[in-house]
C-alpha cells in the first residue's frame, strides 16, 4: 500500500525545497497533500481525465491545479485518502515504477505535435531512457523540452536540455547555445549532454541547473553560441484543437471530467489546456476562451492559506488588479515566486504588506516597500508607475 512521504509544516520564512511534488512524493501545503501527476507525452486520454476528476473529487478536495511543467496537482489529499488515489491512478497507467523514476521523467512536451512528425516518439524513447538502470542520476528539477512540432514555441520555459524544430532539422540547445542532430540520435545526444553537465560539476548538495554551469564554464564542444527568439502561443483556435485558459490555471473536478468529454487533452506550461479536435469555444464555467480576458495577464500561486509558506492572500488581490494590468503581473505569496520564477511586474507578499518590483523576480530588490492590499485596490495605477 502506498504511503505518502510527506514535507512537514513551514514555520518561518519561505524554505526552497529543491524538488517538486509528484504523485509518489507528494508535498504537503495549506489544504493537504498535493498530488502531481505528470502524463507520460503531455497527454491524457479522455478516459484518463475522466478518472483522474473522479479520484479529484473522491480523494482530495476537487480542486485540480495547471503547473508550469505541464502537469496537474491533486488539492486537499489526506493521508488516509493517499493510497486509494495511488491506486487508482496507477490503475489510469499514471504511476511510475518508483519516486527516483518519477522524478528524473521531468519532460515539457510541445502541445502542438502532429502524428506525422517525432514528437510523441522522442517522448517516448526519453522517458524510457530516463528509467532505465543506468540513467543519469539528474537533481530533481532538472528538465528536457521537447519543442518538435512545426513551429517551437517552448524556448522562454524553465528546462535545462532543449530537442527541437531548427530551420534544416532539429536542434539540440541549451541557453544561449545549439548544435544540429537527427531524429535518430537525439535523445542519445541529450543523454549524453545530461552526462556531461555531472561530469563537468553541474550539481552540489544534490541541486544545480545547466544554466548555472554554463555561465562558469561556456558551451559544451560542438555547440555554437545562438540566440533562440522565444514564439508565444495564442488562446483559442489551433489546428490540433483549441487552447483553453483558467483563473490561476484551476479549475474544478468537474470542468476537468467535462473538459474530457470533447476530447483528449494536452498539457502546456502555460496553466492551458489543449482539446485535440475541439471546433468551437466551450460554454463551461471557470474556462477562459477570449484571448483579451484580463485574467490571462495576471499569475499568483494560490497564497495564504492554501500554502503554508505564503505571508498573504495572492489570488484575491490579483484578480482585483487584472483589469488594470498591462502586460503581465505577478502576485507572489512569498519570495520563492512559484507561479512565476522569471521577471515581471512583481508583487511579494511580505509580513508587512506588499513588495513592488518593476521588472524583476519575486525574490528581486523591491522599487516600492509595505504596500497594502487596499491601498493597491484603491489605486491601481501604483502597479504601473515608475518609482
């Protein structure tokens, strides 16, 4: 019988975990445990999204989350309930052998990928590879993109190894950094470029990003410096389906188990969801269809109390701001700066107040200090003026 192992309580201060929950490893948070389940392609069958809303609602909370790894978290899970939910998504075909197998199968895959080109093979021989007995033994958030499909639009995610569409074949690359390979020998090469990144002192204490070794050491041999322009996707209408947005990348078990049937659905790191050959917009509360909703240029993780690390309330605030956002902002519950890691528009919950960066990480130096949540509601126009 599964037996959850579970992160104890925070008392102080945001601690950086240096891993991310999964199902075997589940985390606990404000609600209970969360339960990520990561689908093996960035894919679900409608069966197994219907299943996985039954086990939402039978065995957590109903809340299900949208992650930036293009995975779903399980809310409000119990110990008593965790080994019935284990159970039955293994029984989905959604359980790895073990949490080591689990952790290292860290794999964004593009939702844009066509039957006819290598996507979902690439997936599937990476994911084997990264089980196998002598695979690299990578810290827990190192990940691989595979961007294959006709057109990359993953370049700006959080990943360490990148395997994509380059303008005569694919691409092996990194930050700032590429080099031609085939389809053949892709996932060897990025193997063997994981090998490379421990070898060459890429992790102390267990944790490190290849980002972080390239800046100490340059380029690995055979890799050309190259500046990779991020391509953004668009809400709405694609030629696979049609992208759906949520308030904060949530929803309910029962948009997830409606969602399911008009069709399969991909993943995305963008807190989206894409229905493989849905035509029209769907009329299902909590979904967002119009690319201009205001809801889609605000993020917050889901703050105080859901996250027992987070020092205030984030959603609220944020979804009172959204209307008079432009570009994008970010509500942040503490300094780690979960649902966003990179710049932006910054508000930091701090035991006093809010945080202001301009243009910079949760964690940035702050261009305004201790403002209050009513005083940001009262005049919004302090989020858009310089310091």
């Amino acid at each position: 019988m599964a037996k959850a192992v579970i992160q104890g309580p925070i008392i102080q201060g945001p601690i950086i975990q240096g891993w991310c929950p999964g199902a075997l490893r589940p985390m606990a948070s404000g609600d209970g445990l969360v339960v990520r389940v990561r689908p093996h392609g960035g894919r679900l069958t409608q069966a197994q999204a219907r299943g996985i809303a039954d086990l939402a609602r039978r065995h957590g909370n109903g809340l299900i989350d949208l992650s930036n790894r293009a995975n779903l978290q399980l809310r409000g899970v119990t110990e008593a309930s965790y080994p019935a939910l284990i159970t039955g998504l293994r029984q989905l075909g959604l359980i790895d052998d073990s949490a080591e197998a689990e952790a290292r199968r860290n794999i964004i895959v593009t939702p844009f990928w066509h039957s006819a080109d290598p996507t979902q093979r690439l997936a599937a021989e990476l994911t084997a590879a990264l089980a196998a007995a002598d695979a690299p033994a990578l810290p827990a958030k190192f990940g691989f993109v595979l961007d294959t499909a006709a057109q990359p639009v993953l370049r700006d995610v959080s990943a360490d190894i990148w395997i994509e569409t380059g303008p005569e074949g694919l691409l092996l690359a990194v930050q700032g950094g590429a080099k031609a390979v085939s389809a053949k020998d892709a996932v060897a090469q990025a193997l063997a470029l994981a090998r490379w990144f421990l070898d060459a002192g890429g992790v102390t204490a267990g944790r490190g990003r290849m980002a972080q070794l390239l800046a100490r050491s340059g380029l690995p041999a055979g890799f050309e410096a190259r500046r990779l322009q991020p391509l953004r996707a668009t809400l709405g209408a694609q030629a696979q389906g049609r992208l759906l947005g949520f308030d904060f990348g949530q929803m309910q078990a029962q948009t997830l188990a409606a969602l399911a049937d008009l069709g399969a659905l991909r993943l995305t790191p963008w807190r989206m969801l894409l229905v493989e050959g849905l035509a029209h917009a769907p009329d299902l509360e909590g979904v967002i269809t119009r690319a201009e909703d205001p809801m889609l240029r605000v993020v917050a993780c889901s703050g105080a109390p859901a996250c027992p690390q987070a020092l205030g309330d984030t959603r609220g605030l944020a979804r009172a701001l959204a209307p008079n956002v432009t570009g994008l902002l970010h509500v942040s519950g503490c300094a780690k700066g979960c649902a966003h890691p990179g710049p932006a528009r910054t508000l930091t919950a701090t035991p006093v107040g809010f945080d202001l960066i301009y243009d910079g990480p949760a964690s940035g130096i702050p261009d305004r200090i201790a403002l209050s949540a009513s005083e940001l509601i009262r005049d919004p126009s302090l989020i858009s003026k310089a310091p």
